[in-house]
C-alpha cells in the first residue's frame, strides 16, 4: 500500500485529536493550602477588623415618629381626617455628630418590590416623550387617567405613591431655633438625574402637562415639586428619582437630604434639636412604620455590622482551619512532601 | 418491518397446491407476458433507496413535530405558551429564546446528518446502469429500476437491486461476487446462473415466483416458469446461490444479466439497514430520574409560593394596600381563575430550574466527544488501515459503565488466522515440523509426512489427503496460467486460495504440504495434483453445504474410476455419531488432546456410495433443493440420511491464534470488575483451551460443566441429571461462598461452562421449572469469574445477553464480535462492538462502535469509557446544580416581595445564564477533563471500579449536588439580604434598589458558579483556561454594555448602570469576594483532603497527576508499604492466585463520605460493595 494512503487514513497525531493537550494539574498540596488559609484567614480577619471599627465610628441616630404611641408627638397626625399636621420630635446630642450628615426616611412593610407595583409606571413617559403625556402606557392602571379620563403625568403607582413628609431639623440654641440647611442635591443616582429621567424639552415645563393631571395623591403637580428651584422640577427631581428607584427589601431607607451646607457641614454639633416633621404619608393602614435616620457614612457607605462580622468569621474560620491542618499534617507526614 | 403486497397467484402456478403460496410474488422476465395469462403488471415499489428521514419541505413541520414529541421540549413549548397568553413575571423572550435555540442547534445537527443521508441516497440512486428491453440496451439510472426488468452489470459495478442471475460470460455459467459491502465478507462466492435458460435473453419468456422479500442475506426461495412455445413449461428451483443481492459487488466476471426480483425499500440490504433499535444510555434514564425530582421541587415551590401568598393576602391591609390598588379587572377577576394564574406564573419564574440547555449540551458533548474516539491513533491499526468507528455517539459514557463483556472467541479472541498443525490418520500422529523449511524439500518417495511413531498405510494416508483436497468449497483465484501449467505446482501464494471460511483453506493448503495440490475447478471437475505430480480429476456431484446446525459439510465425487464417493469433514460431536464407531476411539484421543491444545479440529470421513445409493441420493437431493416449501428443512433431512454410515479416515488439527494482547486484555477487564462471557459457536475443547490461553480460566479456577457430555453420564433422565447439576453448581458457587469482601478476589475461582443443546434444556424446559433453572443458572452464573458458552448459535448468543440484560439490577452488557453470527448479541447488548475483522464488515456495521483489535478494548473502556462517564456524569449533576442556585434565590425573593413574582434578575440575565455565562465552561469541561491520566487509567483497571453501577450519579451523589446547590442558593440570597439591611451602600449615602440587589446575588452566582467547576477541574488546558476566564469576563464586560446604554428597543432601562454603581461601592465588592469564598470553602476543603487521600496510591504518586510517560507503578501487594495518613484505607488483600495479578494492589480511599461523591475520588461504589476500612495507625504499627 501506498504511504499516501497509509497517512490519509490515520488519525492526526495532533494534541488536540489524541487528547494530549499539554495541561495544568492543580496541586492543591498541603505546602499550597496551609499558607494560603493562613494568607486568606490573615487577610480577611484585616478586612473584617477595619470594616467593624470603620462600621462602629458611623454614628447613627434613628427616630420612630409613625405616632403609634399615644403618647407620641405624632399620634395626632395619625387620623387620617387631620389635613396638614405637623408634629415635632425632640432629640439631643452629648457630642458632635460627624459630618456630612445624611438624613434618610426609613419605611417599613411596604412593598416597594411588589411586582404589579413596580411595573406600574410608563418608561416612556419619563423620559419626557410627549406622546406618552397624552396616552400613558395601560402599565400604569388603575393611575393611567383620572375619573374625567385625563390622562395622569407622571402615571402608575409608584409615582402615584411618592413619599411626601417633609423634614425641617432645628438646633435649639438659647431658646431660639436655628434652621439647619438640609441639601437636596445629590441624593440621586448620577445617572438617573442626567440620563434615564428627562423633562420634556418644552419652555416652560408648564405647559407640557396642559391636559393632563397630577397624580391623585400628589398635592401638587410634578412641575411644581420644587418652587425653590427650576431644575429640581418634573421628573428630574431628586426626591421624585429616589423614590423611583424601587427598593428592593420591604424594610428600606431612601435618602432625602444632606447636610452639607454651612456651619453643619461638618456636622451637628451637640446641642438639642427639633425636627419638625411635616405629616402626610400615612402608613397605619397597612402596618407600616416611618422612620428617620440621621447617619454619616464611610467608604462602605452606611453603618452596616453585617460585612465586617462576616468577615471576621470566616478570616478566623481559615485560620482555625489552617492550624488544624497543620497540626494533622505534622502528626502524619505527607508523603509527597518528603 | 417486512410489507408484504398481497396478489393473487393464478392457479396456474399454484402447481404444489398449498394455500400458503399467497405470500409469493409473480415477476415477469423482461415483462413479458406468458403466453397463457392476462398479462396484469403487478405493483412493486421503485428501485429508490431512501434513508433519508426528510424532505426540503417537510423538514421544518416534521422536525419540530420530532423535537416536541421530546418531553423536556414540550415543558418548554408550555412554559412558552403560558408567557405568552398569561401575564407572567418575566417575558416570552426569557424561556423562548433557550427554547428556539436549542430547537435551532437540534435541528442543525438532525439536518445535516439528513443531508448526508440524502447524499448517499442520491449516489446510489442516481448509479447509471444498463437495462436490456426488448433487446436493446438502455442506459437509465437504478432508481428507475422496476421488477422484471434485465439488468446488465459489469465487472467490479455493484447490483443495483436484488437480482435472479440468469447469464454469465464465464463458460461454466456461474459469476463471483464478494459482499464485502454487504455482511463482509471479502471472499469471493459463486452464484449460478438458472439452469438451462435460453442464451438468448430476448427470446426469454418466463416467470420467478419467490416468496416475499425478508431480510435474512442467505435465505431464499423460489422458482422459474420457463415458456417455451412447443413445449410444456419448464421449472427450475431458485435458492441463494441464483440470488445476487443489491450491494454486493461482481467480481471475476465480465458482465451478467439478471432479472429484477427485489427493488428499493424491499431489497434484502435494504430490510437489513431498517429495524435497528435505538439504545439510550443508562444516564439518560438517570437524567430523566433527576428531572423529575426537579421538577416536583419546580412544582411544589409554586404550589407553596401561590399558597404563603393567599395566607398572607388574608391579612388585613395586605392584599391591596393604598399605594398599590388592583385594576378593576384584577378585583372582577375570579379568585380561583386568580390563584390558578399566580400558580402558572411562579411556575414560569421558576422553571429555570429545569435546564433547558442541558440537552442540547449533552448532546454536543457526546456528538463532539466521540470524535476523540475516532481520532485516537491508539486505536489506529497499520494492517487495515483504518482506525476506530463510531455509530453512534449516544452511548459514549456506556463504556464506563460495562460490567458484562460477552465476547466472540473466533476471530475476536483468536485472529481466525489459520494454520495447519498437525493431522492423525487412522489413529496416527502427523506433525508438520517445520512448514517453511521443508516446503520445497518434499518428494514423494519419503512422504512430506514427518513420523512420529509409526505410519498409517499409504493408502489411509491418500485417501485422507485426497479427502482434504476435496471436500470444501475453495476456489483457486482466478490468475493467468493456473490453467495451461499442467504438471508444474501452482504457485504458493497464500492469497491463492479463496474460500468462505479460513479454515478450509488451511486444510487445503495443509493437504499441499503434503504433496497433494488442489488445482482448481472447471466446469463442475475438480482436479487435484498428487504426490506424484499427476493430475487426478473427480466429477463434483453434489456439494452438501455447511451450516451451523449441522457442523460438517459434505461433498459428493465421482473419481475417474466412476465410484461415487462422499467425503465429509465436520465437529467431532456431529461426525463421529455417523461412523463406525470402532474407529472412533482411537481418533477421539487426538482430537480431545488436540481441542486442549487449543486447536481447532475437524474430522474427515468418507463413504463409497453405489450406484443404487448414488441414484437414490441425487433424486432425493435435486427433489429437496425444488421444493418451495421447506427446502432447508426437507435439503437437512436428505443430507442426514446420505451423511450416515461412513468410515472415519482422520482428524485434523488448525491453530487460530490468540488476537494481539488478548490475554492482557482480559486481564484487565476483569481486574476492572467486568465479568467476560465467551459465547462461542466453537466447541468445548477448543474453547476451554482459548480461555486458559486468554487467562480468563486459571489453573485455581475450579470449572463448572453443564453440557451435553456431563448430562449423560448417568442412565438418569437428561432433564433429571440437570436440575441436579444446576443445584449441585448452586450449592458450590452461590451458597457455599463466603460473601466476598469489596472487590477482592474470591478464595476460589469459578469457572462455568455450558454448551448450547445444554443451554436450550435450561431455557426450554417446562413452563414451570424452566424459570427456576434460568434463574439458578443465572445465579451461578453471576458468581463465576468467567462463564464459557459454546457450541451457541447466533440466537442463542443473544438469549444470553438479553438474560443478564435483564437479571436484577439490570447490568451494563457490551457484546464484542467480528462476524455474521455476532451480530443478534451485538444488537442486544447495551453497547456492541464490532471488530473489523476477516469475518468482514457485518457485525462492524451492526455496531455502535467498531475496533480493530481485540486489544483495543482495553483503552476504548477503561480509557474512553471512563472519561466519558466521569465527564457526563459530572455535567448532567453540575448542570441540576447550577440551575438550582440560580432559581434558590429567586425564590426566596418571593418571601421579601410579598409573593408577587417578582423577579430577582433582570430577563437579560435570567435568559443569559444557561446560555452564554455557564455553558461553554462546562462542555469544555465535558470535553477535555481528564480527572486521571489514561495511561493510569489503563495501568490501573481497578481504577474503573470507582465508578461501576452508575456510582456518580446515584442519588447519594445527586444529594450532594442538590444539597451544595441549596447552600449555595441559601448563601447568595441570604448574604445580599444581610448586606441590605442597610441599603445605602455606596460611599456618597445613596441607596441601591432592588435592581442592584438581583445584580449582586447574580454575580457572585456566576463567579460561584464557574469557580465550582474551575475546582472540578483536574485538566486546565489552554481551552478550559480561555474558556472558564472568557466566560468570567464576557458576563462583565456584557454587563457593563448591557446597563451602559440606554437600549433603544427596550421599553424600561432596569439596569441601566447598576451594574457600574454596583462596582463602584466597595460593599458590594467585599460581600461578592466573602460570598464567593464562603460557597467554596467545602469545596476547596474537600479538594485538599481527597488530594491528600490519592497521594497514597503505590509509590505515593497522585493519580491525577497526569504523566506523559508511563509511570512506574509496580505491583506492591498489600498495605504494608503505604505511608500513614489521616485518612482510612482501603485494600484488596493480596490476590492468591500465582499469576502476576497487580490491578488490584492497594487502594486509598478517604472515607469522608463526601469525598466519594466526587469524581476524583476511587471508592467503590455502594451497594453490595463492603469496605474494609482500617484507621491507618492501626495498620502501620
């Protein structure tokens, strides 16, 4: 027979074919591991030692004001029949409170993550097309139109239902108040402020929402969400963009101000305070609870013991791990390591 | 199955009168009408091949109807639907797009494997051939072929259609054909022409009437009608040998002409190609089991989910709280219509957990894994040039599973290379001494015969020679000058000889040797060359052909002093009733000495028949051979009565040596726990010896004999002798045997031996105890390290396997042959697997896999076959595992979102997973892993033990599998959920929304995901690397895209830039890296400590260290030599037999239960497997 033949027919003597690719073994010998549980506990106990005390500086002050209590300041405001109730809580501090200063309203039991709820909104709309302020997308019932079949801007439920309490917090210096500057700006994401969320393009946004009504809850219309300042209006307002951001656990805080300006920015000196809160959001109904929570943050973002505890576990976790190879690898020497 | 046309026969034909003549069909030669009918053209079926399954129109509707008919398929059809028609969580495109590609790639694949069907169709279909009408020759195309017609084919063309052969251009009116193509056979075999018919085909008006096409190659029946117009019609009887059949090739001959019996669909090659049962794996059954486990968790998750979420509803304030009321449709719609779509829609979030993709990797992986079996250069033998054969890639993993090897012994044990050894003649020894030396040196005055002790007379001698000469059916290749070299010797090639059976050219060529040649055959005289170079011609009357019932064949001779004699050759067992019996004796001696030595033998006799007995026999015999109706059973009858009465001249012996390897081979088989059944058509002697040379018999084997010979012993009652035997056998094999420990060797070896008349009393006994000795016979069976069945026909071989097939527990059988006779058993095994051997190509092409040699098996079960298991078996659990805790979390979503479907990940990454971010590291994986090297997979047999009985994927394994998925589920969710009790987690105090919780758990999911397999992972080549790495980065830099752009067809922005914020917070980061760690932590340790434990093997060399040399791993019996661990051992006591028997040496197992899950881990499987478990300090002090 010819060699041609001879070769055409033989398999190829390539690595690949004859399954000889050249490969790594792991060798995950006990020289390997024991250092590297040792390398790894080491570095995460390090880890977990600067997450907790860093999580541990994060002062953090929180005030229940849903008003349960009868003996709350707030109880009043919880009849749903009182229109407009303010009601003040009164807090002191024995130390100066770090700054900056974030303020965040905390709510709880309430479905933000409820599917029906989250799809509730038109996309399109938000991003300022017109087209959609006359026919909002049947996502948004039953708050697509009102009961004269007006179309509602911004629709859905989650607009529909935007938390509308106010804060005013005010240090009590000598038996007078001094307001304490709370900065609206920045507590959205980036990205949602300048690209996901747009205004129409119309001069003066006025006049994009003729024909159209404000959400049945909403006491004013999104064009008129921030009188102090034009480009907080419609849907790029902050507050508005932070409310949109769905929460993704039933127990939540959202961010609703900083306190970045003045005197305060380096933080609440200690002294007595009044927060007087503006009473709207009613949560009795389904069993919620509001909070507000004064915290300053770190690099990890808000105090969190969670991480730093896990990390701290684990770390020693290796660690105990490594010893006690260690020792076993000592009483019964390997044979591969002699 | 068989169509049968139904058509009336005229009555004219019906001459034999019997009913049963309706099955027949009516050709017309040349069509042409017989003068005395109504000429009715009746209906066949075209000469078109079709083994294509589809057609350019109907292949979409047809293939998707096939696919869908798949039950995973149709799940996924419904899920489909359900997104569609109801309003569910997540959008038709997240299941719909898994399901069109799945159904796309299936169908790719099912399409071109059509097209090359629809390729080799037209090839044959489109073959120009030549067809005579009405005298001329017409060129055409064979699928326009139609019954009755003449056909023209020349030398080395193949038959288009089954053909009745009607002229030659050889003189003596036969023609050689060779059906290599068909059953293999390579040998050239005669076909003759009708008797008698006109030379003149034009002038031909006759009439076939056959029986019905059926698929049997070697059976058929008819007859001619020929019409002559002043005569009375004349019949001929047609059998096989007018027969030539659509495939096989004309050799030898110039052209011939033969007439259309059998066309298409209905030709017998084509009846052969159909009825070809499909085999499933035994993991596709495991992978149904464990689907259906999942998808009672599917279910009940949705059952429980839509039940938490009505309890819940029902407290006040819950269902409809003020900043999310119901439509008013919502609030009309009834509550039970309510609940029932809660419950669709939590099916359709989770029915990810089902994986859709899994199929389609399977069968990629065993599509692309095969390919490695073909182009293993291992498997490449230079002598045929060719390599292994894949049929079909279904059953890849199978070899790793075999626990019972039934194997041919001719021509797959042994090399069916015959040799002539020796011969006796009237109780005489002669032994060739040496063949080559003295082939030139032989005169006639000394003999070629060299003495041993004394010499039959030189009579006997010639006679036995002269008997050699000429009682076979081998023909002299046809080769210029064979003919004109009167008195000179033929050359002594060894392809000068052509015969159906190697055998019978040994013996011709043995008679050489010893001074008498046979010269050739022309027109029915055979003429052979004696010791004194004289031609001597003999008259070949009746040749009286072999078969496996009868075991001899027969010639009838007329010697030119006009005697008629018979010369009979055969098995001992069917000649030696049929002799004096006063001869026997001093033969039997030889021939049993001879079948121990592992020859083959075969007796001769001879009868001179008188004229009377001459005439009586030759009328019989033509009578026989006309009858349409049992022809063979009425032709066995007449050969028994002419068979009888003959004189016993001698016996012969022929060598069939051991394949290469053959005995290392079963060496290793057995050491890795298979048990090897020969079922051979041979005979006992012969046999036994083959197995003591292939050491599956050694000399502790104590044998167990259940045949013919030790049933008779007694004057008892055939039937009574075996069900003592069978008890007896029961006692000493089952009972008696202390229960083995693990898979050490058993104190004593049994070996069982049963013939097939034995074994048709075990199977065909009475109603009532024909169960009970099936099942004792089993049983002893099953304990015996080698069972030897011969004398099996070919049916019997697959009784055999289909009996174990399905005893308890329902073993993994491979049956290995190379021929014809092979092929029952190869069909019904659960892997078969053909040798491409001299017995040709039969049992190859009824194979699901074909190799070369016998040796080769080693590497194709022990090698392949383990790797495949171990990687399907590892892809199949990770794929269960992988989809659970990817829809874990999603379902514990559903407690925090208050049961409202919510889903977790956005649809991108809920479509995406399965098929981009964790499929291709897997089927690389799948591809490539080699968790131990094959060079220690081979050096080791034992090593295949590990995973015997389906030992990785049982439910303990899937336990672990489930179990880790659950943990790692668990974690993912629970850990993102910690981490959120505090939303805010980037550095300026904003917060992340439920987005960003999803993209969180999803990331470390992914990374866990493909970390897991990456430690799975004992063989990083560049592809695993590129692979696993390449998965890792397309999901974050897809990531990225995905939330970096506000897409234009897509009406929400979910993700725009959460994932960016998400890597902008240093929490996120750190929960990612503990998570990540966390979930492979046991992992990581259960690595450590099963390497720890597989450093212990002999010369403490890790097995998964894979070696491009051979390491040295040299037989160390025991423990003794084992360094101490902090694990457990596990040992095989030295084996007790003398042979070099080092498989089984010591084995360290870790005996962390867990760590038998895994793939690297060597335990034995469980079941009835026992451990011997020693804590190792007790061993070494």
């Amino acid at each position: 027979m010819s060699k041609e033949e001879n070769t055409a027919n033989r398999p190829d003597n390539t690595a690949f074919t004859q399954q000889r690719l050249p490969a790594w073994q792991p060798m995950l010998s006990a020289g390997i591991v024991i250092p590297g549980f040792v390398i790894i506990g080491v570095a995460f106990i390090g880890i977990g030692v600067a997450l907790f005390v860093t999580s541990q500086n994060i002062q953090v002050l929180e005030k229940d004001y849903t008003g349960i209590e009868t003996n709350s300041s707030c109880f009043k405001c919880t009849n749903p029949r009182v229109k407009n109730c303010n009601c003040t809580i009164n807090f002191s501090l024995d130390k100066l409170f770090e700054g900056p200063v974030f303020v965040y309203y905390g709510l709880s039991n309430y479905f933000q993550n409820y599917r029906k709820y989250g799809a509730s909104k038109d996309a399109a709309q938000l991003t300022g097309d017109l087209a959609y302020f006359t026919e909002p997308s049947t996502s948004c019932v039953p708050y697509q139109r009102d009961a004269k079949n007006k179309p509602i801007v911004p629709c859905g439920s989650i607009a529909n239902s935007m938390f509308n309490d106010t804060f005013k917090l005010f240090q009590i210096v000598n038996s007078g108040n001094v307001a304490v500057p709370l900065d609206g700006k920045g507590i959205a994401w980036w990205t949602d402020y300048n690209i996901k969320y747009r205004n129409p393009t119309t001069n003066p946004l006025k006049n994009a929402f003729n024909d159209t009504v404000k959400p049945i809850f909403w006491p004013r219309p999104a064009y008129e969400l921030d009188t102090t300042n034009a480009a907080n209006n419609g849907f790029i307002n902050q507050d508005f963009l932070v409310w949109m951001r769905r929460s993704a656990l039933p127990n939540f805080r959202k961010l609703y101000r900083r306190i970045t300006e003045g005197e305060y920015a380096k933080g609440l000196p200690a002294g007595d305070y009044a927060l007087v809160i503006g009473y709207n959001y009613p949560v009795k109904a389904f069993d919620g609870r509001k909070k507000v929570v004064f915290s300053n943050v770190s690099w990890m973002g808000g105090k969190n013991q969670f991480l730093g505890i896990a990390y701290l576990v684990i770390g020693s976790l290796c660690v105990v791990m490594s010893i006690v190879m260690l020792i076993v690898y000592a009483k019964f020497k390997f044979p591969d390591e002699e | 199955m068989l169509v049968r046309h139904i058509f009336p026969v005229s009555s004219l034909f019906s001459l034999g009168g019997d009913e049963s003549r309706v099955d027949s069909r009516t050709i017309y030669v040349g069509h042409r009408p017989s003068t005395t009918e109504a000429f009715i053209p009746p209906k066949f079926c075209d000469n078109r091949i079709v083994s294509s399954k589809y057609t350019v129109w109907n292949f979409l509707p047809k293939n998707l109807f096939e696919q869908f008919r798949r039950i995973a398929n149709f799940y996924f059809l419904i899920i489909f639907l359900v997104q569609v028609i109801v309003d569910t969580p997540t959008s038709p495109v997240t299941s719909g797009l898994p399901l069109f590609f799945v159904i796309t790639v299936t169908a790719i694949k099912q399409g071109y494997e059509d097209w090359l069907r629809h390729k080799a169709d037209n090839e044959v279909n489109k073959y120009p051939v030549t067809v005579l009408e009405n005298g001329r020759r017409m060129g055409t195309e064979s699928e326009k072929i139609k019954v009755g017609d003449v056909v023209e084919v020349n030398e080395d063309e193949t038959f288009p259609c089954d053909l009745i052969l009607l002229q030659s251009t050889r003189d003596d009116d036969t023609c050689f054909v060779t059906t290599a193509s068909l059953d293999g056979e390579s040998n050239h075999k005669t076909h003759y022409t009708v008797p008698d018919t006109e030379k003149d085909l034009d002038s031909l008006s006759a009439t076939i009437e056959c029986e019905q096409p059926q698929p049997d190659l070697y059976k058929f029946v008819g007859r001619m009608h020929i019409y002559k117009t002043d005569r009375e019609p004349e019949i001929r009887s047609l059998g096989p040998e007018n027969l030539l059949l659509k495939g096989a090739t004309l050799k030898n001959t110039q052209r011939i002409c033969g007439v259309a019996v059998y066309t298409g669909m209905e030709t017998k090659m084509a009846l052969n190609y159909q009825g070809k049962s499909q085999k499933r794996s035994a993991v596709e059954k495991s992978i149904n089991a464990f689907l259906l486990v999942y998808l009672c968790i599917l279910v009940s998750k949705a059952l429980v989910c839509t039940t938490l979420k009505y309890v819940w509803q029902s407290k006040p304030g819950q269902d409809e709280p003020w900043y999310n009321q119901k439509t008013q449709r919502e609030k009309e719609t009834n509550l039970y219509l309510k609940m029932f779509t809660d419950f669709l829609s939590f099916m359709v979030l989770f029915n990810f957990i089902i994986p859709v993709s899994m199929y389609v990797t399977v069968e990629m992986q065993k599509f692309l894994g095969s390919f490695f079996i073909t182009w293993d250069r291992d498997f490449y033998d230079p002598e045929i040039q060719e390599g292994a054969l894949v049929n079909t890639s279904d059953l890849n993993e199978e070899l790793g599973q075999v626990e019972y090897v039934f194997t041919d012994k001719t021509g797959t044990l042994t090399q069916n290379n015959m040799e002539f050894i020796e011969c006796c003649i009237d109780g005489f020894q002669y032994k060739y001494r040496d063949a080559v030396s003295e082939l030139d040196g032989f005169s006639a005055t000394d003999g070629p015969v060299s003495k041993l002790q004394e010499k039959a007379g030189k009579e006997r001698e010639e006679l036995f020679l002269r008997a050699l000469c000429l009682c076979h059916t081998v023909q002299v290749k046809d080769m210029a000058g064979v003919d004109g070299m009167e008195g000179c010797p033929p050359p002594h090639e060894q392809t000068g000889f052509i015969a159906s059976s190697p055998d019978e050219v040994a013996l011709v060529k043995g008679a050489m040797r010893y001074g008498f040649t046979f010269l050739g055959m022309e027109s029915k005289k055979m003429k052979i060359m004696n010791r004194s170079n004289a031609i001597e011609t003999y008259d070949l009357l009746h040749v009286l052909n072999f078969d496996p019932v009868r075991r001899r064949m027969s010639v009838i001779v007329r010697s030119k002093s006009g005697d008629a004699l018979l010369f009979c050759k055969g098995a001992d067992s069917s000649i030696f009733p049929r002799v004096r019996q006063e001869e026997v004796e001093k033969i039997r001696v030889h021939v049993e000495r001879n079948a121990t030595e592992g020859y083959r033998t075969l007796c001769v006799a001879y009868k001179k028949l008188s004229p009377e007995e001459y005439a009586r026999a030759d009328a019989d015999l033509q009578a026989a051979r006309l009858a349409l109706q049992d022809r063979e059973e009425k032709l066995i009858a007449v050969y028994n009565q002419v068979e009888a009465g003959m004189t016993l001249i001698g016996a012969t012996a022929v060598e069939d040596r051991l394949q290469e390897e053959a005995a290392e081979t079963m060496e290793a088989l057995q050491g890795a726990g298979i048990k090897v059944w020969v079922l051979t058509g041979d005979k006992m002697e012969t046999a036994k010896s083959t197995c003591y040379a292939c050491r599956l018999f050694q000399r502790g084997t104590e044998l167990l004999e259940l045949t013919v010979r030790t049933l008779e012993d007694g004057v008892r009652k055939r039937e009574e002798r075996l069900h003592d035997l069978l008890l007896e056998y029961h006692k000493k094999a089952v009972q008696d045997v202390p229960p083995t420990k693990g898979w050490s060797k058993p104190s004593q070896d049994f070996g069982f031996i049963i013939d097939g008349a034995s074994l048709s009393m075990v199977f065909n006994s009475s109603e009532s105890s024909s169960s009970h000795y099936k099942n004792l016979f089993l049983q002893i069976c099953q304990n015996c390290t080698t069972v030897l069945c011969c004398r099996m026909a070919p049916l019997q071989k697959a009784q055999i396997v289909k009996m174990v097939k399905c005893s308890k527990g329902s073993p993994i059988t491979l049956s290995i042959g190379d021929g014809a006779n092979d092929v029952s058993m190869i069909l019904e095994a659960h892997v078969g697997i053909g040798i491409k051997g001299k017995e040709g190509r039969q049992a190859v092409r009824n194979s699901d896999y074909a190799i070369p040699k016998l040796k080769h098996l080693k590497k194709l079960l022990l090698g392949h076959g383990h790797l495949y298991y171990v990687r399907i078996a590892h892809l199949v659990q990770y794929f269960f595992y992988k989809n659970l805790c990817f829809i874990l979390p999603q379902f514990l979503y559903q407690f925090f979102c208050g049961y409202s479907q919510q889903p977790l990940y956005d649809a991108a990454y809920l479509t995406m997973y399965n098929i981009c971010f964790t499929s291709m590291p897997i089927l690389a994986y799948s591809l490539l892993e080699q968790h131990i090297c094959v060079e220690v997979l081979l050096d080791n047999a034992t090593l295949y033990r590990s995973i015997a009985k389906n030992a990785m994927l049982r439910w303990v394994p899937f336990l672990y599998w489930t179990l880790l998925g659950v943990f790692h589920g668990l974690l993912f969710f629970f850990g993102v959920r910690f981490l959120f009790g505090n939303p805010a987690l980037q550095a300026n105090g904003q917060v992340f929304g439920n987005w960003s919780y999803g993209t969180i758990v999803f990331t470390v999911l992914v990374f866990t995901v493909t970390f897991k397999l990456a430690l799975d992972t004992r063989h990083w080549t560049w592809i695993n690397h590129f692979v696993i790495w390449g998965s890792l980065c397309f999901y974050v830099i897809f990531s990225f895209f995905w939330g970096g752009i506000i897409w234009p067809f897509l009406k929400q922005q979910r993700l725009y830039y959460v994932f960016a914020h998400m890597l902008s917070s240093a929490s996120a980061w750190l929960v990612i890296v503990l998570l990540i760690l966390l979930s492979l932590l046991p992992d990581i340790l259960l690595v450590v400590l099963r390497k720890s434990s597989t450093a212990f093997l002999p010369r403490g060399r890790p097995l998964s260290s894979c070696c491009r040399r051979r390491p040295a791993l040299t037989a160390s019996p025991g423990v003794t030599e084992v360094s101490p661990s902090p694990c457990f051992l596990l040992h095989c006591p030295p084996p007790n037999t003398d042979h070099d028997y080092h498989s089984c040496s010591s084995l360290v197992c870790f005996a962390t239960p867990l760590a038998c899950f895994l793939p690297d881990c060597f335990c034995p499987p469980y079941g009835n497997v026992h451990y011997h478990l020693h804590p190792l300090n007790s061993t070494s002090r």
